[in-house]
C-alpha cells in the first residue's frame, strides 16, 4: 500500500477570486512606500486600517480600501467625512 502526499500550491490570488487583503506589492503600490513603518504612516494619514504581523509587515484588508470597511476608524489628521457638507 503505497502513501500518497498532497502538495497544496502557495496561497496566492487568482484572477477570478483576490485573496481578501492585500499582498505586499499592492500595499507597496498603494502607500508609494517600501518600508513597513513608512507605509503605516501613510496609511494612517488616509485613514486606511491595517494590522501588522509579526514579522513586521503591514496587513490590509481589501475591503477597506474599497470603501466598505470592516471597522470604523478615524482619519489621522482629524477630519470627519462621515456627513455631507
């Protein structure tokens, strides 16, 4: 009787169905910033949510560059854009 093994491929993103938070790349693209520390900074002062991992790097869940955020937080510089002029 012989063992089979399963090989599963690295978790990344199709086409069809995005990962739910962004690789490091777009969180590059997104911040024009190549450190983590820097890139939390401006992320921060637009108000975009993250988390960072252990290793330093930042997480940022897509849906909250898309406008639908998960949770409310404010914006770094104070401003309220929660209610029409």
């Amino acid at each position: 009787m012989s063992t089979m093994t399963t090989v599963h491929p690295p978790a990344t993103a199709s086409s069809t169905t995005p990962l739910p938070f962004l690789a490091d790349d777009e969180v590059r693209e997104l911040t024009h910033r190549e450190r983590p520390a820097a890139q939390a900074r401006a992320l921060d002062a637009v108000g975009i949510p993250y988390r960072r991992r252990l290793d330093g790097t930042l997480l940022v869940i897509r849906d909250d560059i898309k406008g639908t955020p998960t949770t409310t937080r404010p914006a770094a510089n104070g401003l309220d854009w929660s209610h029409a002029a």
